[in-house]
C-alpha cells in the first residue's frame, strides 16, 4: 500500500498535467478565434 506522501505527490503531478493540458488547449482555442476574427475582417 503506498504511503500517504506519495499519494499526494502523485495527485500533485496529475494537477500539474492537468494544468498544462488546459493552458495548451486555451492557446490553440485562443488562436482558432483570433484568426477567424482576421479573416472576417
């Protein structure tokens, strides 16, 4: 059974890919608008 340290640390990386995943899927969805904004102008 693994301790309650590594538990943590491992719900910690998750979060943290978590994060990374959501701020690259931001910047891809951010930058599909801004170009079809430039394209409709």
């Amino acid at each position: 059974m693994a301790a309650e340290g590594e538990e943590k640390e491992e719900g910690e990386v998750r979060s943290s890919l978590t994060m990374e995943t959501v701020a690259v899927a931001r910047q891809v969805i951010e930058n599909h608008y801004r170009a079809q904004m430039k394209h409709i102008q």
